[in-house]
C-alpha cells in the first residue's frame, strides 16, 4: 500500500502555490501559478476571488499529475493571506473582489473603531487598530451598501478555496483561529466572536462565519472541484488557516522563544510565545498558533513589495545585481524610510518613505543597502517590544523564509542589528508544507502536529552578528529612529 500524501495550498499576494509532500515533509511535487494584483490607486488594491480558486485548483492539479495514485492523496489543506477580506453569497460564490491587506481605503474606520474601542479592543483582539476586517467591513457597509447587503458571509482567501473546494454554500462558511486576531471583532483567546467589538465597529455579528480549528474537516471535494484539482472527489478538505501560522508551522516553530522572519511581500517578525499578552503599545500583534496553546507574537511591514519597487526605479535592474553592489558598500551614510504605502504597525496608514541625508558620492548600491538596513532597524524596534511584553521568555535563533531568506546581505544585516543568529532552512515551501501537516493532523495521518514540524525543520545555513557591523548598527539606528518618527508624524499632519 502506498505511503499517504498531503496537499498544502497559499494563496498569496503574488501566486498560489501548492504542494505534495510525503509525512516526513519530503516534497513530492510543487507548482505555482501567477495573480493578478489591481491597484486602481494608491489606497485601493483588490483580487479578483474567483482567480484564487482557478489558481489553486490549477497548481493543486500539476501537483496531482505528478503522482503516481491520486487516490494516495489523505487530505489537503489551505493557507492564505490573512487581513484582507471578501464577500460571499448564499451559494458560497464571491459578490465582492477581494479587499486586500494591502488597500487602505477605510483608514478613516481604522480611526473610528480606535476611538470607540480603544484597548478594549487590544484586550480581546490581541490586535491593534489596524487596517484589517472590522475596518474593511465597516467600509463596505459605509460605502457600497447595496453590495454589503448582498453579502451572507465574509471570508477570508483560505477559507474561500476551501469552500469552494467543497461547494460549500454561506452557512458552512467559516474562519480558522489564526485569522481572529486580524478579525477585529473576535475574543481571540476564547476563539468565538464578541458582540461588544462587533457593536463597537458597526458591524453586523450575522456577517461572520463560524469559528473552527484549523485541523477541523469542513468538508470533501466535490466531484467538480476533484476533476478540477486532478484527485478524487470526497478527498478530506481542513479548514486551514493563515500564511503566516502556516509559515510558522512550516519552519519548526512551535516552542516558547523561537523566533521567525518571513521575508516575503510582507515582512513579518514574530515571536512563540505560551499565552497571548496584549501589547497595549499597539506594535506588536498576538496571533493563535496552529498547535494547541501556542501563541505568536508578532509584527508586520511591507517589506518584498519595497525590494520589488527598488528594481523598478533603478532603471529595472536585476535585484540579485542590486543587492552584489549593496554588498561591496559599507553601512549606509543614509537614511531610508521604508513606509511607502503607510506603517503597519503601529498604525500610521498615511505614513510615507524617504531618503535623508543624499549626497552626490552616493551610489545605487548605498540607496539599496539602506533599504535593507531600515528593515532590519524596524525590526529592532519589534524585538525590543517583545522581549518587554515577554521578559520570562528566551529569545533564540532566527529562522528566515520567503522570498528574501537567500538574500546573504539582508540576513547579515538583520543579524548583526538584533544581536540574534539568522537560520536558513533546507526546504523553501514553508506555507505549503505547513498547511499539509495541518490537513495530515485533520484526517489522522499525524498524530503529533508539533513533532512532525519540529522533526522536518533542517538548518542549511546559518548568518551570525557580524561585530564590526555591530557598533556602527547600535549608532544608525537611533538616527533612523529619529527620522523615521519625524517623517511619520509630519505626514499625518499634511495628509490628515
């Protein structure tokens, strides 16, 4: 009889990708398919939902035509991106676009639910006040009523896949528990919804799916989805959960004071954690772990997108060339400001970017190594909330996935800014792998979901502080805190 395979899906900002891996994390086959990301402006940015799914059932399908027995595959699950949200109909299909983590139209909601709640919200959330679903909702029902009437259920991209996958209509929609914080308007630590947030941001509770676990079975593939995906219809569906819990699954990351970076279009630093601690600081977000009683405590900036923008008005140069020539520069004379489409956290929406301190002696490669470096400086400034909320907790070694974790330079630098080594890891799939363990945990093929994530994280290489970069660290990072702070404050003043 053949060994049992697990599928694992991310729907990400920039592509789906999917993956076919064996118990122990052997990939079998992996393939990606491309999205489309429309910005109608700087503040609008929307996904066309029906393409999540053509894109997943598409890459779940090169995956399957790559194995022997379709019929081997025991389950499959779904990640995706997670502060963003979208509108389904009674018969489970998309009656909104996709409101991306990365639109900010409802800036103004993310102030009135601030307002109304104030840490309140923190408290229960975990979550700040941040451009994320209860804002996002509150938009929708402000701005484009008639189509907010038309929606039964909001849900986020995973959970959309997966319904569906299973030709779920509205009232077996439902949200995994690593999404809640993002929700605004959960009892995170209770994982139910909270009537007094829902209240407090104008939102209705009848709006909401249901709160599951993420190793929760919702339902099967349907025959149409299982011709679409290459496997058999009736093949087990989880409810998955979010990339980022699926990353922080994949890498291993399951003990109190391991630490992650994903380096992908979002740049996300986080921290294990035992219990959710709220950051009345408004930095630091508190998420449920897909592993039973951990939590993570973390912080978002909009890390790739920056990389991906500096090729771009360098002339397209390739940025494996960009990051050789930041290389051969010595710490940056510069500041650079990374908030070009607002600061994540804490929340300053308007928020812009800048160089400070240009001169003509400077190169392409000193303006792309302060790029790198204001990362690395935003991060400090996480880490040190951290290790304030969490005093009792030992801070480890750094693990680094996504797409920026084979940038040798960055991971130096990060390093050398936190105090912390940098760990790289054998596979590259992360997000994937981590919503496979989870579909395995669901249909009991893993009886032990942290044991099996810890057992497959191998260290490739690793980055340690650089002392000679130390020192000049420890001095430009007070100098990026001060600008970085006057930039953003003198843009909430001209753009409120």
């Amino acid at each position: 009889m053949s060994s049992p395979v697990l599928i694992g899906v991310d729907v990400g900002t920039q592509s789906v990708k999917a993956g076919a891996f064996d118990l122990d994390g052997t990939c079998r086959a992996e393939a990606a398919v491309p999205l489309a990301l429309h910005r109608s402006s700087a503040d609008q940015v929307e996904q066309v939902p029906e393409d999540f799914y053509r894109a997943a059932t598409s890459a779940i399908a090169s995956c399957a035509g790559r194995l022997a027995r379709p019929g081997d595959v025991a389950g499959l699950a779904v990640a995706g991106q997670m502060a963003g949200i979208l509108g389904i109909g009674g018969d489970g299909q998309a009656v909104t676009p996709y409101d991306s983590w990365l639109d900010s139209r409802c800036r103004p909601e993310v102030q009135q639910v601030a307002a109304r709640l104030g840490d309140r919200l923190i408290e229960l959330s975990g979550c700040p006040p941040m451009v994320a679903h209860a804002p996002k909702l509150a938009w929708w029902r402000h701005h484009r009523p008639e189509v907010y009437r038309s929606v039964a259920k909001f849900v986020v991209p995973s959970a959309f896949v997966a319904g569906r996958l299973c030709g779920l209509r509205a009232e077996g929609a439902y949200i995994d528990h690593t999404h809640l914080h993002f929700s605004g308007l959960a009892d995170t630590a209770a994982a139910r919804w909270s009537a007094e947030l829902a209240a407090g941001s104008g939102v209705e509770l009848g709006k909401l799916p249901r709160v599951v676990a993420p190793t929760e079975v919702v339902g099967h593939l349907s025959a149409g989805a299982a011709r679409d995906c290459g496997l058999l219809a009736g093949t087990p569906v989880a409810a998955g959960l979010g990339d980022t819990a699926a990353g922080v699954l994949g890498a291993g990351v399951v003990e109190p004071g391991q630490l992650l970076d994903t380096a992908g279009t979002a740049s996300v630093l986080g921290l294990s954690t035992p219990e959710l601690r709220p950051d009345f600081s408004r930095t630091l977000v508190q998420m449920r772990g897909a592993v039973p009683g951990q939590w993570f405590a973390l912080a978002y900036l909009a890390g790739g997108d920056l990389l991906e923008w500096l090729s771009r008005v360098l002339g397209g140069a390739d940025l494996s060339s960009l990051v050789e020539e930041a290389a051969a520069c010595p710490p940056a004379r510069l500041v650079f400001v990374p908030h070009l489409a607002g600061r994540i956290l804490p929340s300053a929406p308007t928020a812009r970017g800048a160089w400070v301190g240009l001169d003509l002696s400077q190169t392409r490669g000193d303006l792309v190594r302060s790029a790198l470096e204001s990362v690395a400086f935003e991060y400090a400034g996480f880490l040190e909330r951290a290790a304030a909320l969490f005093p009792d907790v030992a801070l480890g070694d750094v693990r680094v996935i996504g797409g920026g974790a084979g940038n040798d330079l960055w991971n130096r630098v990060k390093a050398s800014v936190l105090g912390l080594s940098y760990v790289r890891l054998e596979r590259d799939n992360f997000s994937c792998w981590g919503a496979a363990l989870v579909a395995g945990a669901a249909v009991g093929a893993l009886s032990d979901l942290a044991g099996a994530a810890r057992a497959s994280a191998v260290e490739a290489s690793r980055s340690s502080p650089d002392p000679s970069l130390q020192q000049a660290y420890r001095e430009r990072l007070q100098e990026y805190r001060s600008v970085a702070e006057l930039l953003v404050a003198r843009s909430e003043e001209v753009l409120v």
